[in-house]
C-alpha cells in the first residue's frame, strides 16, 4: 500500500498466514490480508464484487473483528458520493487507492476528488419513494418486493434497486425468502416516516396552468386543494391537481396564473400519483411531501392535522 506511505507516511506491512476461520460467506465477498499498519494490526478487506449494502457489510466487519480483535478496513478501487457518505456515518474504515483515506483508529481522514468521482445526492429514487410510502401505508413490517412490484406497477429492474437503495439508507433491512426478497421494518410507520424524511422528495416537479375547459382527464386533486379535503382548512381560490405528464397541455397552458377564475393549477409529479391514491385526491403522505417547504402557520397546522389522522388510521389498521 505505497499510497498510504507516500501520502501519509504510514508503513504498511503484509503479514503471512491465511484467514482460515472465517466463513465461507465472508471468503466468497472479500479476500482478506492481515497487516500492520505503523505497528498496529489490522485486515485488509477487498471485495471480490461489487459492494454489498452498507448494514451487510458492518455484519460482515464485525464478524471479522470478533475473530481477529482489530481493526478492519474496506480496501476499493472506486467508491460513490453516496456509498463514502453511508460508510462515513457508520465509522467504517476504507481506502479507495491514489483518492481517500478513513482510518478512524488512526483518527485520519484524507480525501482527494477524482475527476471521475460522481457527486450524488441523498435523496431517493421516485420509485423508492413509492415503494418506501406504500411501505409505510401497509403498516411497515414485511413485504414482498414481488408483491410491491405488482401493486406498484414497477419493473423488477426497478423494485430490485429501489429497495436496495432503501437498504443503503438504512431505512429498511432486507433478507431472502426462498428465490422472494423481503423488505422488513419493526419502526412504526410514523417513525419510519420520520426517519427517511430528509431523503424524501417533493413529488411535484413544476406546476402549469390550464384553462378549466382544457381539462377532459379525470385528474387527481391535489395541494391546498387535497389539504382542504384531508383538514378543517378552506379550499383555495384556484384548484390544484396532479398529473404524471403535462405534455398533452403544452400548448394551452402557461407557467403563471393569467385567471383565476377560469384556470386551475395543473401539478407534474416525479411518479403517478394514481399508483398511491385511495379516492379523489393525491395520497396523505405524498401531499405532505409537496407542501413541506410552506411556511403559513394555517398550512402547517392542517399538515399535521392529516398526518395524525394517517397515522391513526394505519395503525388502527396493525390493531
């Protein structure tokens, strides 16, 4: 490990003698090197595929360190924005080669940005958002991914890494089941709500405006105009509602409300706000969602009023 001497000067020595005892799951993922580090014993981790989820490989960690009682480092030749943020927040040591150093043992951390280094924010895929509030809507506890497929109308391409990326969060754990994965949460549907919050999108993209006549589909009501329905607040002057395309308004419509009396506001959401939705308007939880950044006192009241109701009625649901 030259890169650790020449950047930091520590002394990497390899030291002989296989890592027998380990079991077969941890030699089948990784090939592992005992060494020291400056003096200090240490096992070198390097995953033979691609990784696996970041709650996986702590088990995996911690099943080597029970063994040989000293630190284990992850050693990569690449690493995402979002897997070195994940890897960070658990105090899982790494080395990514001529790029960063995490030795929290050493207490140090060196990082240089590649220029093929890919910056990634921490928000979710639309379709993990669905799959993580459908989740929730049920309940929380177990759910097949086949199951949430079908009822979502999702591809298995697309389950397969919206719950993997819920996984990475770790917002949910997930486990096999004969050829079936299962996502599982024992959190409350509240708490699990709360958890993930920061990761949560907004669902509406950009709002348009559409002449009241223009408006054939049977479309979802959503915004103030949901809040209203869902809450003891009044309906607003113009009605909202939501669409998973807009492209069929492009020519009738206009980025600013000219009437309102004869517009209403038309929503583009990142997934079908159908999918989620038990009656005349857009979800509960989605809707809090799109009305978050609101900073009216009235609104946020009545944003709470639902999701009490929401949590009162999944719940009741668990009785």
């Amino acid at each position: 490990m030259e890169f650790l001497n020449r950047v930091l000067g520590i002394r990497v020595a390899y030291e002989e003698g296989a890592l027998n005892s380990m079991p077969n799951f941890i030699h089948s993922r990784y090939r592992l090197q005992k060494v020291t580090l400056d003096g200090k014993a240490a096992v070198f981790l390097y995953p033979k595929a691609e990784l696996d989820a970041v709650n996986a490989i702590k088990k995996h960690i911690d099943r080597v360190k029970k063994t040989e009682n000293v630190p284990v480092v992850l050693v990569l030749n690449r690493l995402s924005y979002r897997q070195k943020e994940y890897l960070l927040r658990d105090h899982i040591p790494f080395i990514v080669e001529e790029k960063q150093i995490y030795l929290p043992f050493m207490a140090v951390y060196l990082q240089e940005r590649g220029d093929g280094e890919r910056q990634e924010t921490e928000v979710m895929l639309p379709s993990a958002q669905l799959l993580l509030l459908h989740f929730i809507y049920r309940g929380c506890g177990e759910l097949l991914t086949s199951d949430a497929a079908r009822e979502l109308e999702l591809t298995p391409t697309s389950i397969s890494r919206a719950s993997r990326q819920l996984e990475e969060m770790g917002l949910v754990q997930a486990k096999k089941r004969g050829v079936q994965k299962v996502i599982i949460s024992k959190k409350l549907p509240e708490e699990l709500f709360s958890d993930a919050k920061s990761y949560l999108l907004n669902p509406v993209k950009r709002t348009i405006y559409v002449s009241k006549a223009e408006i054939k589909n049977n479309l979802l009501i959503s915004g103030y105009s949901a809040l209203s329905e869902y809450s003891m607040l009044n309906p607003p002057a113009v009605e909202s509602l939501a669409a998973d395309s807009v492209a069929r308004w492009d020519s009738v419509s206009s980025k600013r409300l000219q009437n309102s009396e004869e517009q209403c506001a038309v929503e583009l959401w990142r997934y079908d706000p159908k999918i989620l939705a038990k009656g005349a308007c857009v979800d509960r939880l989605s809707l809090a969602m799109s009305l978050r950044e609101t900073k009216d006192e009235r609104i946020e009241e009545a944003v709470d009023e639902m999701l009490m109701q929401v949590w009162r009625d999944i719940n009741g649901k668990r009785d």
